[in-house]
C-alpha cells in the first residue's frame, strides 16, 4: 500500500513540473507574439498609445479612470489627453474643456531605436500656434519591446507633461 502510494505521490510530481513546463513555454510564446505585434504597429505607423497614468510636472502621479489616447497613423495624430499643471496662457471664457487635444495632418515623425532595444518616436506638428493656449510644440513617445510606453508632452505656454501606459493595436 505504501508503495503505491509513493507511486501515486511520483506520478503527481511529474505531472506538476510538466504542467509548469508548458505554462512556462506558452508565456515566452505569448510574450514573443506580442512583441512582434508592437513591432509591425509601429512599423506601419498605425497605433494607439493608451494613457493610464499622468505624471505633471509639479505634483505626483495620477491614475487615469477614464480613455485618455494618442492615435498615431501615417497620415494624421489624434491626441485626446489630460493636462495637469500651470498654463501660462489660459482660455477664452468660451472654452469649456481643456487638456491636450488636437488633430494633426502636417507633422514630422521620426523613429530612432535605443540601444536597450524599442523605439523612440518624436511627433512635431507643423501647423502649431504659438499664440494658442492649447498648442503642442513636440511629442516624444518610447516605446519598449514589450508595448510598454512613454510619452512626453511639450507645449509652448504650458509646462512640460509626461504620460505611461501602451501601445494598442488600433481598433
């Protein structure tokens, strides 16, 4: 009986490390098809760049509840994105919502590759205005291999924001 017991007792064991063995396995495969996923989005320009925390200048981190985005396409940039910090121009009284948001058709995108692997984007607007108290002078998003991103906003009459979260495939 005890010999059957250790048998039994053997036999779970090995069962174990197996199923560790394939979980294991089909984590780096996942984790590999992800990456090759972030990889040709920002290939093709044609991404959403999902914020989930802000990070003003002045102040600590915040969580953002609601979507806030950044859609990135070879011919136009999409920004729909919070602000918090010190505007050095404010609004007319006729503005009712603030952040950054704006639609973009004239901008430069370059794309460089860090040596710690992934992408460094700078997004320039060429049809900014100065003179707005909403304008965006440059936008540099890094991106890891992983989807993991950064993106770090420059105004003209604001202070400086940055923003973390990932890169989705465009729905």
């Amino acid at each position: 009986m005890k010999r059957l017991i250790r048998l039994f007792a053997a036999a779970v064991m090995v069962l174990a490390f197996i199923n560790a063995a394939n979980a294991q396995n089909s984590r780096q495969e996942k984790k590999a098809a992800e990456q090759v996923a972030v990889k040709n989005m920002v290939a093709d320009d044609n991404f959403f760049f999902v914020a989930e925390y802000a990070l003003p200048m002045h102040g600590g981190s915040k969580l953002l509840t609601s979507i806030y985005d950044l859609k990135v396409t070879k011919d136009s940039v999409i920004a729909f994105l919070p602000y918090y910090g010190q505007a050095y121009i404010s609004p007319s009284p006729a503005e009712t919502e603030g952040g950054i948001k704006f639609t973009s058709t004239r901008f430069s995108y370059k794309t460089s590759h860090p040596k710690k692997g992934g992408w460094e984007i700078t997004i320039t607007p060429a049809d900014h205005d100065i003179t707005n108290w909403r304008d965006v002078q440059q936008m540099r998003l890094d991106i890891s291999p992983d989807g993991y991103a950064s993106l770090f906003v420059n105004s003209s009459n604001r202070d400086p924001i940055s923003f973390e979260g990932n890169v989705v495939a465009k729905e």
